[in-house]
C-alpha cells in the first residue's frame, strides 16, 4: 500500500501529472484534467478534490464514491483511496497539507470539531453559490501568485492562501441545522465511554479497546473525548484508573502483587511505574493512610 503525503506525491504521481505548488506542508494542483490511477493508498495529510466538470469515480475506504460537477470531496488523514476514475469532460483541483500543519491551522473549539467531524462523516460536499464564488477568488489570487514572478515571500504567500482557502471551505460547512444533535451525539457518546469505565474492573488501559466496545474508530474518541473535555481518550482512562487503584490501595487487603495480578499488570514493576505515572505517587505511599486532623477541644 502506498502512503501519500506532501513530501512524496511527485515519487507516486505520473511524470505527466502538474503540481502548480508544492513543499513539505502543501500540494496544490489547478485545473487536472484527469485523477491518474494508482493502486491502493493511505493518506498522510488532509486533502481537498474539487471536480470543476465532469465526474469523478473513487474507493473512499473501499466504498465508491461518486464526486459529481461543483462538488467537493474531502479526505482526512488515514483514508485509503484506490480504483480512480474520471470522465472524458473531468477537470478537478486538488489541495494536500499536512497533518501538522492542518492542526496548527485550525482552532481546536467544539464548533470546528463538529465541523471536521460532520465533513468526516459526510466527506461528499455539494458547493453553494456562495462557497463557490469565494473559492473562484481564491483560485484566482493563487494562479496569479504562482505565475508572477518569484519574490522573497512567495511560497509564504502561496501558502497562506491555501490555508485559508481551506479554513474557509470549513467555515463554509452548514451545521447550524444539526449543530445540536452533533452535541448530543458527542454527549452520548462520551457518556457510554464513561459506562464502560466506570463498568470495567480496570484491566483494559487501550483506547482501541473502549473504542471498539463503542463501535467507533480510536481517533473518533479521542475527538469526543478532547471536545467534550478537553482530554485525550488516554489521559482519562489513566485517571480513572488511577482513582480505582488508589481506592484498592487504601481501602483493600490485597497486596501490591495482588492488585496488579487483578488488574492484569505483567509484572509487580510495570504496575508500579503505572501508578506512579497515574497517581503521582508509589504504590508503598499512597498505602499510608493520610494524617488525622486532631479533634478540636472545644
């Protein structure tokens, strides 16, 4: 399987395909007359296809995916793509950037959340007259950059060009309709990922676990989880952990051995190290009962 990235599309690309800009961060080709064919590939960066004429025909995760004229089709990170196909009349734009970069680009706010979330959800966009006169614009002050002749600033330029292009393209997505079933999915969701937590004995520490449990994909947890509080996925299955192993710590019989055998530790050290990561702590002084107030003589 081939991997696709902005540092690697001219070694996967045809000779005869033109990239109108390229560096390490973004890919931007105007007007192709065609997709080329290429076997099966794994995206490492976010990108944008917008079919001007014509349609295109495509394997988005291994369902086929028709992108007809004035519409986009958005891919995220981790999307395999394979069996391309374009009509006869097909022109179509493509815009690639980095993962870093993408991120860096964005603010992390439950409004853009929903935003990427709906665009992952519903990757098939129709482009309103208004989205498509704003892209018209900024097409048209990117082909007048990348043709006039290079200045000191010129690839910084480019670039911030596409980045807006693209933040406007998600400003542009239309949630207000839905914007409050995606928050109450996005609390439903965290809410059955909270059941299970607090349900498991404290055995299982993985993401993929819980997210499989939800049948959703780990970075789709760890989107809910960092939207609704701000945490990653892992950051609060260690805390929750954390709290029952203090709990059996202070509150239990059982031996240190005996509390990581009924966590399903591997060893008596990688529990150790565990709770000191989870805790603050080792495990010999979180045992020691905290110190009583003395009674007042009042």
């Amino acid at each position: 399987m081939n991997i696709i990235s902005p540092t690697n599309i001219l070694s996967i690309l045809p000779s005869n395909v033109h990239t109108d800009f390229y560096n390490s961060d973004i890919v931007f080709a105007d007007k192709l007359p065609t997709i080329p064919k290429i076997g099966l590939t794994k995206t490492n960066c976010t990108m944008l296809f917008i079919c001007l004429s014509g349609q295109i025909e495509i394997k988005y995760n291994g369902n086929p995916i028709i992108i007809p004229s004035k519409h986009a089709l958005y891919v995220p990170v981790n999307t395999t793509l394979s069996d391309t196909q374009c009509s006869s009349d097909c022109t179509v734009k493509i815009i690639m950037i980095s993962e870093i970069l993408m991120s860096q680009s964005m603010q992390h706010d439950l409004l853009t959340w929903n935003r990427i979330m709906k665009l992952e959800e519903q990757p098939l966009l129709e482009l309103t007259p208004e989205s498509w006169s704003i892209g018209k614009h900024y097409f048209e002050l990117l082909r007048l950059h990348i043709n006039s002749k290079e200045h000191h600033y010129s690839n910084e330029v480019i670039e911030s060009l596409i980045k807006s292009l693209l933040i406007s393209f998600v400003d542009q997505i239309d949630i207000e309709s839905d914007i409050n079933n995606q928050q109450g999915s996005l609390q439903r969701t965290f809410k059955s990922f909270e059941e299970l937590l607090t349900q498991d004995s404290g055995e299982h520490r993985d993401v993929q676990y819980f997210a499989e449990k939800l049948q959703i994909s780990p970075n789709h947890l760890n989107k809910v989880c960092k939207a609704t509080t701000s945490k990653t996925a892992s950051d609060i299955i260690q805390d929750t952990i954390g709290k029952k192993i203090m709990c059996l710590l202070r509150h239990s019989r059982l031996s240190c051995k005996e509390i990581a055998a009924e966590l399903n530790f591997s060893t008596a050290q990688a529990f150790s190290r565990y709770v000191r990561r989870a805790c603050g702590e080792n495990a010999a002084k979180l045992r020691q009962p905290s110190p009583q107030t003395p009674p007042s003589n009042l």
